[in-house]
C-alpha cells in the first residue's frame, strides 16, 4: 500500500492514478484530521488540519479497508472519515 495526498477530494484523480499503476487493484479515498505540529510535551493537542488521501492496494477493496479507527499522538486524535473504496474491475 501507499498513500497519496490530494489537495481536493476527488475520486476519478484517484482512479486514475491507480489505473496508471501496474499493481494498483483497488484504492480508498479518506479524510484524515493531522496535526499542524508534531504533538509534544511543549504542545501535545496541537491546531488540526485537514488532509485528503488516497490509499492504493494490490489486492481488492473491501469494507474493512475503509474503517479505520485512527490514531493518538499524544493528546492529539487523528481521525479518518468519509472513507470510500474501489476496486477495479476484474
């Protein structure tokens, strides 16, 4: 798997990029909430953002690979939402 950042969220640019991709069987498209700032004991709930991503698979994409709980960073919560999966055709 990789993931790439996409400045709108848009599944067709996803699709495409899994499409030029020889290995690529599947993507998910997400909403992630980062951090502005790494979270540290100086700053540990820093200001957060937004990031738009696309995950791409070598296998297809199933309802498990759109729930993801996240992560904590310290006292930061990195949330992901609006996740949607595609595989290709086969």
């Amino acid at each position: 798997m990789f993931v790439d950042q996409l400045n709108t969220y848009n599944a067709s640019t996803c699709a495409s990029r899994c499409d030029n991709t020889a290995y690529c069987k599947g993507f998910t498209i997400y909403y992630e909430r980062d951090p502005t700032l790494q979270p540290a004991d100086a700053c540990p709930n820093p200001s957060p953002l937004t990031s738009i991503r696309c995950a791409y698979y070598t296998q297809a994409v199933g309802a498990s690979f759109t729930t993801n709980i996240g992560e904590w960073r310290d006292s930061f919560a990195v949330v992901i939402t609006g996740a949607n999966g595609y595989s290709k055709n086969a």
